[in-house]
C-alpha cells in the first residue's frame, strides 16, 4: 500500500510515495525539509539568528498558520476550546520555526523566533517550567510512532525532550527529558547546545530568539545513573527523515497555575510535551540558499555573558 504525502517547498506541492509501514507521524501528510548546512557554514549556538537569515521559512520550517493548539490549554472552558490550525492571534503571540542539519557535525538544528506581547516568568515553583513562556522540543531519531515509545524506568527510550524557560527563575532554566540529572547531558555538552536572546523587553513586549544544536541519541537507558558510553549516537544522513516534536507555551501574569497557561502550538495536533511524531527530511544542500559563514558578533543581551552567570 502507498500513501500520499505532503512536502512543503516553498509554493510547491509535492507529491512522493511512502510505505505504510512509515505512517508513524502526526499530521500525516506533512513532511519538512531540514536545510542542510554545508561545512563551515553551520550556526554558532549563540542566539543570534544571522546564520538563518538566507533560509526561507516557508521551505524549511513553519509559522503561526500551520501549528495546531495542544496541552492544557485546550480544555474544556480554556482560551483554546474552540480553536483550530493556525487560529493564533498574531497581535499577542507569533511563532516561527526554521529547521537545518549537518553531516559535517551530526547536528540537527532549530531556530524558533517567538514574538509575545508579555514574556513571563514567575512560577511558584522553579521546576515546573512549563507555566511560564516556555519551549519544549523533542527527537525520536528511529522515526518512530508514539505507541512504541516507552518512559519506564530501565526501559530503552529512544525519544529525547529539551526543554527551556528563560530567563532562568532561581538558576533553573535547561529541563532535559526522560532523565534530568546526569551531568554528561546539558546544555553545553557535545549531545546539545542551545542560545538564546531577545529584542524588546525582557519581561514585556519581545522576540525572543532560541537556537539549537542536537547531536542525536538513537537510545540510551532510561536509569538515574546512565553513563555516556551507554548513549548510542544516531547519525544523520541525506534522505532521510526522523520524528521532531515542539511546543510553545504563552502564559501572561495572573489567575491559577492551570490557568496560567494560556495557549500552546505545536507543529502537530499530538504534539502536547513535544511528543517527536511530526515528519522531517534531511535534506540536500539547496543551491539556491546563499550561506553565510558562522557569526561570532555579540548582541547586547548576549548567551556568552548568560552562560557565565548561570553555568
């Protein structure tokens, strides 16, 4: 049996046939193409979105129309009931995604610019990130569906969670999923890396940019006292094509803990926590995408000086 899906280029719509053995994604017709970098022209991890500047997001990423309205917010009496695909107010919350990869480095890249009318950070406890503005990103790079993933303890997870709230609320800010504690996995490290800045106002009206580099774990232990020798590396290839998963929480100061939470998108209807089902292509370096080499420029609000104060 073949299936028809969904690749987004630019204004075209193509059309390739997959087996069904490989409908383990939400939506099912979507698939985004990943840039690839060349060599030397991968992004420095510094939140500073120069790097991405050449690469168009309506080829290798999504905006506000495509994301669907997941989590808590859409519960029952909740701003997000009712809502449906792209039913975001731009006037208080826009979002953008770009997506890259590189064989050179094994490094799967992201790019989220998030503009809000109102960035927030003030929940009552520092390890429940996800009732401040938030993101939350997930990779199964197996491409597997959601039932074969398992969290158990001692169980082999093959699906990684990144999880991030900025500025950090008494010095937590880096939430790493399914375990949390081992030092050879955070921010920094050779597995993931991630910059942040913003433009505007810290906790006002802002953009805030987040970059991202992860080098993919096909699976490891899910055990407290796992070991890096114990992770097995995933390695990128051209062609092929692994599950990412996203969500951007919004919340504005005030109400309830649950009602802090006033809308999550995610690039998939499932894609509540960043579960990893939404379809990605890795794909071949784009002649018409003009790179630029890496940027070392520092921002006034720069990562370098924030890594320094908080690691």
């Amino acid at each position: 049996m073949m299936l028809g899906k969904r690749i987004i280029l630019g204004a075209a719509i193509l059309t390739i046939g997959l087996s069904a053995q490989t409908w383990a994604h939400d939506p099912p017709d979507l698939l985004i193409p990943a840039a690839q970098f060349p060599p030397g022209a991968e992004p420095g991890i510094d939140g500073n979105p120069v790097e991405w500047a050449p690469i168009p997001v309506e080829t290798y990423g999504s905006v506000g129309e495509m994301l669907y309205p997941v989590g808590a917010a859409t519960r029952e009496g909740r701003v997000l009931e009712n809502a449906s695909q792209g039913d975001i107010n731009p006037a208080d919350f826009q979002i953008k995604h770009k997506l890259g990869w590189s064989p050179t480095t094994n490094g799967f890249y992201i790019l989220t610019e998030v503009f809000d009318d109102l960035h927030f950070i003030g929940r009552p406890d520092p390890a429940r990130f996800w009732l401040d503005d938030s993101v939350e990103y997930g990779l199964n790079f197996k491409h597997q569906a959601s039932e074969d993933i398992t969290f158990n303890d001692g169980d082999i997870v093959t699906l990684q969670k990144y999880k991030f709230a900025y500025p950090p609320l008494e010095g937590e800010w880096q939430f790493y999923e399914p375990q949390g504690n081992l030092p050879w996995l955070t921010s920094g490290t050779k597995w993931f890396d991630i910059g942040i800045t913003f433009e505007g106002e810290e906790f006002g009206e802002s953009t805030y940019f987040y970059e991202l580099r992860i080098r993919p774990i096909a699976e490891m232990p899910n055990s407290e006292s796992a070991t890096e020798d114990q992770a097995v590396e995933g390695i990128l290839q051209e062609g092929m094509i692994i599950h990412w998963g996203n969500m951007i929480s919004d919340t504005d100061e005030g109400g309830t803990e649950d009602q802090k939470r006033e809308t999550q998108w995610s690039t998939s209807p499932s894609g509540a926590a960043a579960n990893g089902t939404t379809d990605v292509l890795l794909s071949p370096v784009d002649p018409g995408i003009e790179f630029v080499e890496q940027q070392t420029a520092v921002e006034a609000t720069s990562w370098a000086r924030v890594k320094a104060q908080y690691r």
